[in-house]
C-alpha cells in the first residue's frame, strides 16, 4: 500500500489545491471529502471515490476495510499529512478524493407529486448547508440552486451540511431556466415574499409543489415574483420583517409535510 509521509509531497500539493479552489476542482472534476459519516454518505449517494487518504492512528482495521473497497486508491498517511489536510479533528483520519457529478436539471428523477426547495443564489456555505440538511429531514424529492454564486462541493458546504450534500437529489440553473423547468411539469411554485404575498398557511401544497426562497439581504428576484403561483409569507410579530434563509425554509417546508400527512 502507497504511503506518503511529507506535507511538500505534489500530490498532498494538489489535495490542498482541491480544498482551496474551485476551478481546481472544475478542472480535475474531483473534490475533497473529509469523515467517515460524509464518506460513507457520498457512496450511498452514488458517488465514486478516487481516492481514499488514512491515517492509521485514527481509524481501526475493520472501519477502514469498509471503505477501501468503494476506493481505486487506497494511500496511508502519517499525522503531519493528515493534520495538513483535516479541517477538524474528529474526522477519524479518513479523507476522499471523490469524482463531481453533473448537477443538470435533466438528471433529476421526480415522482408524479414532488416537493421541491428552491434556493435563488444563497452565498453563505453554513446557509447552504442548513437547507440540505433541511431538506433531508424532510426527505424532499429535490433541492434546486438557481443562478449558484458558488462550487456547491466547497469543503465549507459539505461539512456545514453533514455529508446532506450527497444525501439529497440536487440540481443547479438558471431563474428562467427553472421556471420553465416547473412549468413543463406542472409543477406550482410558491415564493417567499414581502411583495404582494399572502400567508404561507393558506396555500395548498399537496399538490405537485416547489417552494422558493431567496437571500436574507436582497429576497428573490422579480421574475421569481413575477411568475409565481402564488407569493406567499411567513407573518412576523416581532420588530424586524425577515429570518434566516434556512429556518423560513423549514417552517415551509414542514407545513407542505403536514398537509401531506407526514
């Protein structure tokens, strides 16, 4: 088994390349993943891994023969490498090099009454991550990033979302390109809105349904607006007149589960 014991070692060289730059990731068309539980999550989730980095003192035989069989390349590092490369600790020595798929709307595979979230250019990573994580405790059947501003297999976005990167059926597009997507299906979407909007609770979303938030500074756009089924609201009685992305997301979300009897 291949051992690499420097920091200065080209190929370590490139790993930090990977974390650190998108393009280095859109070039190569890898990424880093780091923990047994978002490793083990990206296999489920049909993800093909590369490479598979240990560090002996971390992991036991038996975690590691679990995984090596999903790995072309298995390589043993020591603790300087490991702690070069590790964001955290509590990783239990494991680091993947993993293989991107296409996030192409054409590629998702929806049931005949899906619910869907629509996030309109989220820019924080922690952000990001709390709507997957979201959206896999309420088992959606998709998440759609439209108009991304960012590498959604940043290292950031992955460990925010706990390995919910790999769990969820993820697609990326434009504003335009989505709607015509929903529109083609049929499928009503609801916008989360000041402008024009009535109370989230009224609306029924038992029906084929996407739900669609924008940033906390700016909202959505006007042609989300413009096209939406219906703009709906959460109401506040407090002093400010919005909540973070993912929390107004989850209250949407859980009441189109409800209605829907889960």
């Amino acid at each position: 088994m291949k051992q690499i014991t420097s920091v200065q070692n080209p190929y370590i060289k490139s790993l930090l390349l990977l974390q650190e730059k998108a393009k280095a990731r859109k070039q190569t068309g890898t990424f880093i993943i780091e923990g047994k539980r978002e490793i083990s999550l990206a296999i489920k989730g049909g993800y093909s891994i590369d490479t598979l980095l240990y560090y002996p003192e971390l992991i036991t035989e038996k975690e590691l023969n679990e995984l090596v069989k999903h790995s072309n390349n298995v390589i043993e590092i020591n603790k300087d490498v490991f702690e070069k490369l590790a964001y955290r600790e509590s990783t239990e020595g494991l680091i993947a090099v993993a293989n991107t798929k296409s996030f192409s709307l054409t590629n998702l595979k929806l049931n005949e009454n899906p619910l869907i979230l629509i996030a309109e250019a989220p820019e924080k990573p922690g952000n990001i991550g709390a709507l997957l994580r979201t959206a896999d405790a309420a088992n959606l059947d998709a998440v759609i990033i439209a108009n991304p501003n960012g590498d959604l297999y940043n290292p950031n976005i992955i460990r925010s979302s706990v390995g919910c990167l790999f769990t969820n059926q993820i697609a990326t597009g434009t504003t335009s390109e989505i709607i015509s997507f929903l529109k083609d299906r049929k499928i009503s979407f609801y916008c989360a809105t000041l402008q024009n909007s009535t109370s989230y609770h009224t609306q029924d979303y038992t029906s084929p349904s996407a739900l669609v938030v924008g940033t906390e500074a700016t909202g959505l756009s006007q042609e989300w607006r413009d096209s939406a089924t219906q703009n709906i609201i959460i109401p506040m009685q407090g002093e400010i007149d919005s909540m973070n992305v993912s929390v107004a997301a989850a209250i949407l979300i859980f009441e189109a589960k409800r209605q829907r009897g889960f």
